[in-house]
C-alpha cells in the first residue's frame, strides 16, 4: 500500500490545528516521527526522511542500532534501571573507569544533560579556585558565540541575548568576552577569575572551528594564572570531529571536560570528566544527582563509547568529513548562495543568503533533515555512521534546497 504524504504546508495546517498537553517551548515541525532505521527517520504517513542532524548531534549511531538495542535489552532484564547514587552499582563505575582511560581526567561526576554538566563544572571551578585563591575568586568567562546551555549559570555563559532577556537576572559572576586575545588578557584576572569555557567547535554559535593556535595560548594563560580551562564538547566531542574528543586535535588538555548528547545513545546523560587536581578539591556533599550514571543509562553509554572511540570509525569520520567540506565548498561555489562554510568531520556551517529556517523547511519536502545555528547558517549534523552514498544523497538535495 503507498503511503500518502501530505505537502509540508498542508501538515502544517494540521499541526496547528492538533491541541496536545506539551508546554510549548518549541515549535515542533508539523511531521509526526514513528520510526526511524539506519540514517532515516520515518513519519506517521510513511515517508522518510535522511537525517543531517542526528537529533542535534545525539544519534551518531543512527537509529535501529543493532548494538544498542541489545545492551538495553539486558540491562533491562537485570531489573536495575535505578538506585540512585546512594549505592554503588558497577556500570556507572565502569563506565567512569573507561572515560578516565581515554582522556586527561582522574574522575567524572555523571548527571542527565549539557546544561547540568556544565552547571557541574562551573561549581567544581569556583570549589577549586576558592582552595587556591580567595573567596573572591568566582568568576566564570565564556566566549562571543558561546552556547553552554539555558539553565542559570548556563544560559548566563549562553552569548544569545533573546534567550537570556526574559530570564535575568541570571547568575551572577558569569560573563562573556570576545574571542579576542588581547581582550581574554585582560578579562582573565587571576584574583577574581575562576573558570574560562570554550567550545573547541561553537555548534549553536555558526559552526566556528577555535584555531590550534587560539586554544593554546588560552591554555597557557589560564594555567600561568591559575584559572581552570573547560571545554564543552556537548555537541563537538566523542567522534564528531573524527577524534573521540575534539581537544586532541589541538592537543590542548583542558582542566574539565563536559559531555553528554551522544553519550547514552539517545538516553538523556551527561558527563564531567575533572582533572586530578580539581578533583582534589571536591567533598562529599558538594554536588549531586538523582538519576546521573544509573545503570541503565551507564550499561548503553559504556557499548556507545566503545563503538565511538573505534579508530575505524574516528578515520572514517575524517576522511568522509574532509570530503563532505570539500563537496560543500564545490555547492558553494555553484549556487551562489552560499557565503561561507566552516566546520570539521562530521559538523558543518553553511553561511546562506536568506533565513537558514526557510532552507530547512524546504528541506521537509525533499525528505531531509538539517538544522540552524543562527539566522543565516545551515547546520549539518549526519549520524558518525553515515556512508558516502548516503552523504551523496543528501548533498544532492541540500544543494537542491539551497538553490531554490
């Protein structure tokens, strides 16, 4: 039997028109998702859609995952889908174990989302800046195009002046410097300041790739000046930029690391991973949660980090990534439509002429899914496991999007 697909206009009528109980702090697109198999989602008519964003850059597995669906499966059948963290439970301390042996840090505290990691590791700074400094050393620097998340220290760090304005005041000692040296040099006092956070790869913030060079010199005047260095990989880290973390790229170590979207597969988890030194610093009774690191949730991150720090996946990740940035700059150069295109791997900005939005919406008709980051960038996110002729596939119907 052939699915009837109604026009994206024609969904949007009736998407209106259906009343449901979600509060609406988003404005859904009109197709109903049911499925979804390999890159592809499906929706409630049967048609099917390849997904440029990968759920905002969570499923890098895609969907249907064989792998995953099996570890759920038994950590199901175990019974134990929650403790809490009064008790110990093996997986999240395996899990704990495995993020330590393959990065900088000595321990990672476990919580549910990006905004709570990084609201972690702010508390985590100012606890260490007060054992080394004074009490007034508590402040929190982010960077011009940042976006660390919308709960109150979070979005106060988040460089989106409508996100922030309906909400202040927010917390208090966090502010946001221009990704500019001579600024970061000044702004960084090291009596007053606690903590710098930078995206390696600023994903809301227009697909802005941090130069080697930039990332460096912010390291050795956050380490000369005692001030902890943390990078947020919330959308950049584990595998998107064709290295498990985007910081070995650069080879600058961060004192904190923050993670989460791809980190549970899909399941809501987040991660910060803490040097041996701040580390130090922290008590019992400092920080807490309810569900982060539960068993089941650890169960399936542990097989999905297995899977991402694969070194045939990473190479494939940058081999295809570095194909997709040159495929893109050829459709840039075609249309004339686009400005500029910036990114790495598998995340990718496209500077357009006319409202990003209007691109993606086209795009719901053509059966693809891409995202914005920004009024005037299109943002792509495909699943890490995205092969060549499905990137062909989509790049045919992105350029078709872009030129109409």
């Amino acid at each position: 039997m052939t699915a009837v697909t109604l026009p994206i206009e024609e969904q949007a009528v009736v998407a209106a028109a259906v009343e449901t109980s979600l509060l609406g702090t988003y404005k859904r697109a009109p197709m109903e998702f049911v499925r979804g198999e390999g890159v592809e989602l499906i929706d409630a008519n049967g048609k099917r859609y390849l997904d440029f964003a990968s759920g905002i850059a969570v499923n890098a597995l895609g969907y249907g995952d064989a792998g995953v669906a099996r570890v759920v499966s038994e950590a199901l059948n175990n019974g134990l889908i929650h403790t809490s963290n009064l008790y110990r439970t093996p997986a999240g301390e395996q899990l704990a174990d495995k993020l330590v042996e393959c990065s900088f840090a000595s321990k990672v505290f476990f919580c549910n989302s990006g905004a709570e990691a990084n609201e972690g590791a702010f508390k985590f700074a100012r606890r260490w800046a007060r054992k080394i400094g004074t009490d007034a050393k508590v402040e929190i620097i982010a960077l011009r195009g940042s976006f660390h998340g919308r709960l109150f220290a979070s979005l106060a760090a988040t460089d989106r002046p409508s996100y922030r304005a309906p909400f202040r005041p927010l917390a208090g000692a966090v502010s946001i410097c221009e990704r500019d040296l001579s600024d970061l040099e000044t702004a960084l006092d090291e009596e007053t300041v606690a903590a710098l956070i930078v995206e390696p790869v600023q994903g809301e913030g227009g697909v802005r790739v941090l130069d080697d060079a930039f990332l460096e010199t912010l390291r050795t005047l956050t380490s000369k000046r005692e001030i902890a260095l943390i990078f947020d990989e919330i959308q950049c880290g584990l595998g998107r930029t064709g290295h498990l973390f985007a910081y070995e790229k650069s080879g600058v170590v961060p004192d904190m690391l923050t993670l989460a979207k791809p980190l549970a597969g899909g399941l809501p988890m987040g991660a910060v991973l803490v040097s041996e030194e701040i580390a130090a610093t922290i008590q019992s009774g400092d920080h807490g949660t309810t569900f982060g690191g539960g068993p089941l949730v650890s169960a399936v991150a542990a097989h999905v980090l297995e899977r991402l720090s694969n070194p045939a996946l990473l190479e494939s990740v940058r081999e295809n990534g570095a194909w997709l940035g040159a495929q893109l700059d050829a459709i840039a150069r075609r249309s004339g439509k686009v400005r500029a295109i910036r990114g790495i791997g598998f995340i990718w900005g496209l500077d357009v002429l006319e409202p990003a939005g209007d691109i993606v919406k086209r795009g719901w008709d053509e059966g693809i899914l891409t995202l914005t980051a920004g009024e005037h960038t299109l943002r792509l996110l495909p699943p890490l496991t995205m092969d060549r002729d499905d990137l062909v596939r989509g790049l045919s119907i992105i350029e078709k999007i872009i030129a109409q």
